[in-house]
C-alpha cells in the first residue's frame, strides 16, 4: 500500500483535512495559545472563538485557558502545523513519494 498514490475521492479528503486544519490551528487555537496579541486576529476569528466556547460549552478553550492545554497547543503548532502545510503542499502536487512518508510520520501509514 505504500507505493499507492492517493487519487479521486481520498485526496481530496486529505486535501481538506490538512487545509482546513491549517486554518484552525492559526486563528482558533494560536489564539488559545496567546502566541500573538489578540489585537493581531481579525474581529471575526475572535467573535467566532467566542461563539464556539459559548454555543458548544467548551470550558477547555474558555479564557483564560490553562497552561497544561496552551502546552499543547504549542506543540501542534510547533510540530503539527508544519506537518499539514506539507502535506497540503504535497497532495496539490501529486508528490508520491514524499506523501507517503508524511504520511507515515504523521501516523497515517496505512495508506
């Protein structure tokens, strides 16, 4: 399975995952992590923060977050994020070989 190319319906769902993801660890979790300022985030990610915490009760990203989770945080952005941009890079550009040792690492190896 690790010479398949990844075609059709399951790029694309790997496509978006890591795309999207790419977005969600920038502006909703980096402002969980205080990494930035918020003044730095638009209004809109900021008021989107605040509706998810209040909508879904999600006392876990509710400021002030606790520094066992912000550790966290840190590490997906530090070694995640890097990750899902590859990825992201890689499956646009249909780079086999590179996609499958991303995906390996990142614990998806069974494709």
């Amino acid at each position: 399975m690790l010479g398949m190319t990844l075609t059709g319906k399951t790029r694309m769902a790997f496509l978006l995952f890591f795309s999207s993801h790419i977005a969600i660890t920038l502006l909703l979790d980096g402002q969980a992590c205080s990494i930035m300022p918020k003044s730095l985030y638009p209004d809109v990610v900021v008021h989107l923060l605040k509706w998810y915490t209040v909508t879904f009760k999600d006392a876990l990203m509710t400021p002030p977050v606790d520094l066992w989770l912000r550790s966290f945080i840190a590490c997906e952005l530090i070694f995640q994020l890097p990750f899902f941009i590859l990825s992201t890079y890689i499956l646009l550009h249909n780079n086999t070989t590179t996609n499958n040792n991303t995906n390996i690492v990142d614990g998806k190896g069974w494709f």
